[in-house]
C-alpha cells in the first residue's frame, strides 16, 4: 500500500497522457500530465510549479494566512493531504516564512487500514522534517471507529468518523496553540457535498462551505482549506510529480455508499459539460455565499457541559456520539 519510488515507471498510464507525442506547455518537453479542464499537457517541473502557484493563489486571495503564526495541518495519509502538507511546506519556506507548520494525524483504530495510513503520515513527515503529533483513539480514548458498528451509527459510520475527526484536529490544534487548522479538502470534495446540498435547500450548511472558517470561538481554531481549488487529479499528479508516498487502499468500512455514487454523478457531468466542478464551485462562491451570508445568521456557539469544547447545545455533538459507545459497552455486559 506504501506507494514506493516504483511509481515513476507508470506515471505516464496513469497521467492522462496519451500517447507519447504530448508537448509541455510551458517549455516544449516530453509532457508527463494532461489536465483534461484546462486542456494541456505539462511537464513533471512545470506541472510543479503551475500547482504550487496555483494553491499560493488561493491562499492569498482568500487571507487564509494572514497573520498566521502556526498552522496545523490535518494529514491522513491520503492524496490530498499528503500533498497539502508537501506544498505547505514548499510555500512556507519560500513566501511565508514567518509561518510555523506542525502536522496532527487521528489514527483512527481502524485495523489494517489506520496502520498503513500512520505509517505514511510518519514517513511524509518525517521526510520533511515536521514535527507531527498523533492522536491515537485506541490509545487515548479507550475506543476506534470500528465501534460504532455496535451503535445506532452503524449505517452511518462515516458520519460518525467524520465528527470524530472535527472534534479532534480541532481539540489538537487547539493544544498545540496553532491559529490555523489546514484540511485537504478539495475541490472535487467540494462540489460533490455542494451538489447535495443545493438539491436538499440545506442552506445552513451551504453557507459553511467556505474556503476558510473564521474561529467565532477562543477553542475553536480557524479552518483552512487551501486545495479547494485543485481538483483531484491535480492533488495526485503532484504526488506523484513529488515521489511522495501515500495511502490507496479505501477505507474498509465504507461500501458503495452514497457519496461514491454522487462522485460517479459528477464525472458524468463534468464529461458532458467541461469545467463544471469550476463553475458550479465559482458560481457558489461568488453568487450564492455572498448573499445566502446575509440571511443566515452565524449560530452562537457555547461550552460543551461534559468536555468544555466548543457546541451548539448543552452538550457537543461529539460527546452525545460517544455516549452512544458507552451505552453500547454497558448493553452488551
Ligand atoms: P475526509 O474527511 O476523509 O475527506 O478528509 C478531509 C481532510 O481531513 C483530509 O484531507 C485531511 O486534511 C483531514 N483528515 C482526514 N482524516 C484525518 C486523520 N485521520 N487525521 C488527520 N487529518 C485527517
Ligand atoms: Fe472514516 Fe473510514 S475513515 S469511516
Ligand atoms: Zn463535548
């Protein structure tokens, strides 16, 4: 699964580039990487270049680290944030020096999946030099995701991940003293989670689809998203352009859910109409969030009555889901 040096051999098949004809852009080379949106083939050290501009754009032009003195940044060991954390790293050293990076992992107990994931977590950060701190469920709160296949959340287990891995970045980047929190949410991610939400007319959550969440809390630390507007493809060509490892395998407790048949959707509409990740994404940014922000008022957020984290109610939704655990262990002694 540790993807290794090997990967060079086949870059070429799994590309985009077709044949062996295709010209870089930039500067006339053999290309390695066809970008189907922006119809052209780039070389591996133009491609390099193009996208660590492109996400030093997106982070200036949104002030995602305007006055920034430390940035968590949120690696799984997955594609996209091993090349968040790769292109963080690269942007600090030569624009934002002032900036200090660390990087958090949740290993999340998941076994023969979480093993493999912190292994490239540590391997891409020790490589880089970061300093990168682990918070290991089993370990530190006594349960893994795979317990809540004893609760109600059975069904929705990546619902359940999903608050547990909020939670934990957050509380995590909250103790380390960072005022960012970099995900690698990207922009395929985006407009796929997007997409429901406009059929739902879930306006609430429209308007926290932002490319960066400002803390309304002293515990809760502002969210980055600084690959919103790289798609997927970009994130894994510049892995591999980087000859970094990262994870593959999937998740074994997610099967044909949900949101790889919305992914399915996209594609077929992204083939029909080109650009459309852009411009359904832009058109939101730009059209809706401006004007849906003046309607939705920012809810109040207090202290969590059992972990004293940020909520919306008495209690946080994290606490209430693993309460859930609890009356499961108690059920079944
Ligand atoms: P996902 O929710 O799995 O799509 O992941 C979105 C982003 O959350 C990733 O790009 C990472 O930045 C972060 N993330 C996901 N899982 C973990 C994890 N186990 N540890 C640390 N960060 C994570
Ligand atoms: Fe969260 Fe699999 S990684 S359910
Ligand atoms: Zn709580």
């Amino acid at each position: 699964m540790l993807e290794s040096r090997r990967r060079r051999s086949n870059t070429r098949s799994r590309s985009g580039v077709r044949g062996l004809k295709a010209r870089c852009r930039f500067c006339g080379r053999e290309a390695s990487y066809h970008l189907d949106h922006a119809r052209m083939s780039l070389c591996s050290e133009c491609f390099i270049k193009y996208y660590e501009r492109k996400v030093y754009k997106t982070i200036q032009k949104h002030g995602m680290l305007r006055k920034a003195r430390r940035v968590a940044v949120a690696v799984s060991g997955g594609k996209d944030s091993v090349a968040l954390v790769k292109v963080l790293h690269e942007l600090v050293r030569e624009k934002f020096q002032e900036v200090e990076l660390v990087a958090i992992h949740v290993d999340l107990g998941i076994p023969g999946y979480s093993e493999e994931c912190r292994r490239v977590v540590e391997k891409v950060c020790g490589d880089l030099g970061l300093e990168l701190h682990v918070h290991d469920l089993k370990k530190a709160e006594g349960y893994g995701i795979p317990d809540f296949m004893n609760t109600p959340f059975r069904r929705r287990i990546c619902g359940a991940c999903g608050t547990v891995k909020r939670y934990h970045t957050n509380r995590m980047a909250y103790q380390l003293e960072a005022d960012r929190l970099a995900t690698g949410h990207n922009l395929d991610d985006t407009v796929e989670i997007l997409f429901e939400l406009y059929l739902k007319g879930a306006v609430e959550e429209i308007v926290r689809m932002r490319p960066v969440s400002w803390s309304s809390h002293p515990k809760l630390v502002t969210r980055i998203k600084p690959l919103i507007e790289l798609t997927d493809r970009e994130n894994f060509f510049y892995v591999l352009a980087q000859d970094l490892p990262m994870l593959e395998a999937r998740c074994p407790l997610v099967g044909e859910s949900r949101m790889l048949r919305r992914k399915k959707l996209i594609e077929e509409i992204e083939g029909r109409i080109p650009g459309f990740r852009h411009t359904f994404y832009k058109t939101h940014l730009k059209r809706f969030l401006p004007r849906l922000e003046k309607t939705v008022e920012e809810p109040r957020l207090a202290e969590c009555e059992v972990c004293g984290m940020p909520s919306l109610g008495r209690v946080c939704s994290y606490c209430k889901l693993t309460s859930k655990l609890r009356r499961a262990e108690i059920s079944r002694t």
